[in-house]
C-alpha cells in the first residue's frame, strides 16, 4: 500500500509539473540579477493545451518575437535559450544557479553572449531560431524536461553549433538531469564550457562530438581555458 501512495504521490508531482504556470518575469529578474540581458520570447503554441498537442508549433517562434529578436541582431558567439519546456519547476529551480556556476567559465572563454532569450511555451528546436535570429554562432538551450516519476525537477542543456531552422537532435549534445538530486550545477556547467570549448574548437556538435569531459578532467587534459574557474 505504501509503494501504490508514492507512486500515486510522483505521478501527480509529474503531472504537475507539466502544467505548472511558468513566470518568466521571475526568471528573467534573476538573470539580470547575475549581471545578464534578457529578452522575452514566445513560441507559436499560444495556450499550453496548444503546446502539448502541437510540438510543432513549440518549436517556432511566435511572428511577433522573431521580429522583436531580429531587431536585436548582432555578432555573438553564443546565444543561450531558457525555455519552460515540459516543466516550469525545473527551470524555476535550477536556470538562476545553473547559471551562476556557468557564467565564471564563460567569462574565461572571453565568449560574447547574446541577450538571454527566455521563452514560453518553448521545444528545444525554438533555441535554432532564436540564436540564428540573433546572430550567435552557438546556442545552449536550458529546458524544462519531460518529468519522471523520480525527478519532476530536471532542467537539460542542449548545445547546438551554427544554429539555424531545420536542424534534428543529431546537431545537438545534451546534458540531462541537472538539479540538486541529479547533476550537480558547478559539474553541469564544467561540462557546458568543455562541450562549448570543444564545439567552437571543432566547429561542431551533436553526434560527432563526444562528451570526454569527465575522462579529460580525471585525466588532467582540461583547456587551460576552463582549468582554473
């Protein structure tokens, strides 16, 4: 009896999580407090109903944030996309100290960011259109993942080089299951500017590059650029 009320107890966590209404002003103010320029962004899915039964549309901008983004067009080397994606809890909890551990590693790696784009009703596709409109010349994109019974709180990372419309998740490499109970946000992020590194290194990403970063850390073979954060 005790197993059938935690498992009715997590699926209804999960279940929340997906329809938890996300606040991006909050999110946004956090990033501004860690020293950072946002822009807000929406989708093409214009209610969550839309979202859930349209993948499709969540993966586009809405005509009025492509324009809005367009306008802010520049020279960057990366963009970085926050999207509620299947859970607003994860990007609650976990985008703002995600990224203070991210940003000291960025800061060595002398990148110029892009204002952070922070996107409702938004797939992880959204993050190609967003950066290509922007002018970056990579992308990561934080994203809320599909909640798991044991996890509703997991935020992902997908980094994606030469960004642009009608790329697959075979472009892309992807770190899941960051939050306190998963993987950790300084390991998260040591891994984000390896993959960053590597990625402009090689100019590329996705299948043909392989996360080594923990065996490259173990083995002392880490960029001087994010050796010493």
């Amino acid at each position: 009896m005790r197993e059938v009320l935690r498992f009715g107890l997590a699926h209804a966590q999960a279940r929340d999580a997906v329809h938890a209404p996300f606040r991006p002003d909050e999110v946004a103010a956090e990033l501004v407090g860690l020293g950072l320029e946002t822009l807000p962004a929406e989708s093409a899915a214009r209610t969550r109903e839309d979202y859930l039964r349209r993948p499709d549309l969540g993966r586009s901008l809405s005509p009025e944030s492509a324009a809005v983004l367009a306008t802010r067009r520049g020279v960057f080397d990366l963009a970085i996309v926050v999207a509620d994606g299947l859970s607003s809890t994860a990007v609650h909890q976990n985008t703002a100290p995600l990224m203070a551990a991210l940003l000291p590693f960025l800061q060595r790696q002398k990148l110029t960011l892009a204002p952070l784009v922070v996107a409702s009703q938004a797939r992880v596709a959204l993050g190609d259109e967003a950066a290509q409109a922007l002018g970056a010349r990579m992308v990561v994109v934080l994203i809320g993942e599909r909640p798991g019974l044991s996890s509703p709180d997991s935020l992902g990372a997908y980094l994606t080089f030469a960004p642009r419309r009608g790329l697959t998740d075979a472009a892309r490499n992807c770190i899941s299951n960051i939050r306190p109970g998963g993987l950790g946000f300084q390991h998260a992020a040591f891994k984000l500017a390896w993959l960053i590194d590597q990625g402009f290194g090689r100019a590329l990403t996705g299948v043909d590059l392989k996360d080594d970063s923990d065996a490259a850390l173990e083995g002392g073979a880490v960029p001087h650029v994010i050796a010493e954060v």
